[in-house]
C-alpha cells in the first residue's frame, strides 16, 4: 500500500527525516508526505507522529497501486 499525507505548511529537513520511510515534496502552503505503509498499525504510528510533533494533517489518502 502507498499513501499520501498532507500537513499544513513546510515542513524543515528536521521534520521531514522524522519520517524516514516517506518521500516528501512543498507544494503551496503544504507539505506531501508520500511512500509506502506495510500496515495498518504502520499507518496509525506516522499519524501518532504527526501528532506528536503538533503537525496538521489536511488530507491523508491511499494511493493506486
């Protein structure tokens, strides 16, 4: 499975390599999180994460295959 997440603003090196497994790329005000998540409790730890560094997720989606 690929997915796609989206927080509010730009995201420093710092951050982005607190996700090390996922691709990233500033778009407007945005940063995309994107790569590939082995599972389900995969999903909900990037998104704890998130959390946890006071991030803002706007939109979080699969990917096609």
């Amino acid at each position: 499975m690929r997915y796609e997440i989206r927080v509010e603003g730009h995201l420093s090196e710092t951050l982005a390599n607190v996700f090390p497994e996922l691709d990233h790329v500033v778009i407007s005000d945005e940063t995309v999180l994107f790569g590939p998540v082995v599972d389900e409790a995969h999903l909900y730890g990037l998104l704890g994460r998130c959390q946890s560094l006071g991030l803002r997720v706007l939109e979080m989606r699969r990917l096609p295959d």
